[in-house]
C-alpha cells in the first residue's frame, strides 16, 4: 500500500510528489511534467515498528525553492532538487491499496503553511 502527499501541484499531468510505501518503508520522489511521472529517489529501507505502530506515523513533505524534502514523523527522510517543478501550485493526497479497502487510512491533521511559519 502506499500513501502519496503531492506538492506545487498544478493539475493532474503536473506535480511532485513523496510516496510512503509498506508503511513507511520506503519513500520515493516523483515528478510528474506534461503527464510523464518520473520517479526521481528512492530511499534505501527504513526502520519501522511492525508490532501495531505503523498508523501512528506523521507524512509530510515541504517544498522550498526546488527542493522536494519528505518527512516522516518530522525528519526529513528523502530530498531532491528538482528543476522542472512548478514555482506554485496547491496540494493533494492519494491512497493505493492493491486490496481495494484493504487498509484504510485515517488523516488526524492536515497543515499547510509557509516555510518558516
């Protein structure tokens, strides 16, 4: 399953995004010009807790100049820099479970505000 928070998005065939993927596992970057996705990174794999504590965990992602950070939990995990991205936009999120209602995600807090804020 993964959970993506998508950034500077402009419309469908153009964004970027952070993918969370086996519960936060794996974070890889994509971007997303002219409805061609590219994934840009990928972390290698990540510590997580397998015994009940992986829905606790906090996503994020903030994007500064060109520079895409992903956070889990508040630390940055995995950053690219990334040329071709729009230089505003809004946000987005999506959930994809190869099980359809497999395992639901709940969102507790959404935030959005200006780096430094």
């Amino acid at each position: 399953e993964a959970i993506s928070l998508a950034g500077r998005y402009a419309d469908e065939k153009n964004y970027v995004s952070c993918a969370f993927t086996q519960g936060g596992a794996y974070v890889q970057i994509y971007e997303v010009v002219r409805g061609v996705s590219t994934q840009v990174a990928q972390s290698p794999e990540l510590p997580i807790d397998y015994f009940g504590h992986t829905d606790q965990k906090h996503y994020g992602l903030r994007v500064v100049g060109k520079k895409l950070t992903c956070l889990i939990d508040g630390e940055p995990t995995l950053s690219a820099e990334l040329p071709q991205m729009a230089s505003r936009g809004t946000i987005g999120i999506e959930v994809w479970d190869p099980l359809r209602g497999g395992r639901p995600h709940r969102i507790q807090e959404l935030t959005v505000s200006k780096f430094g804020e």
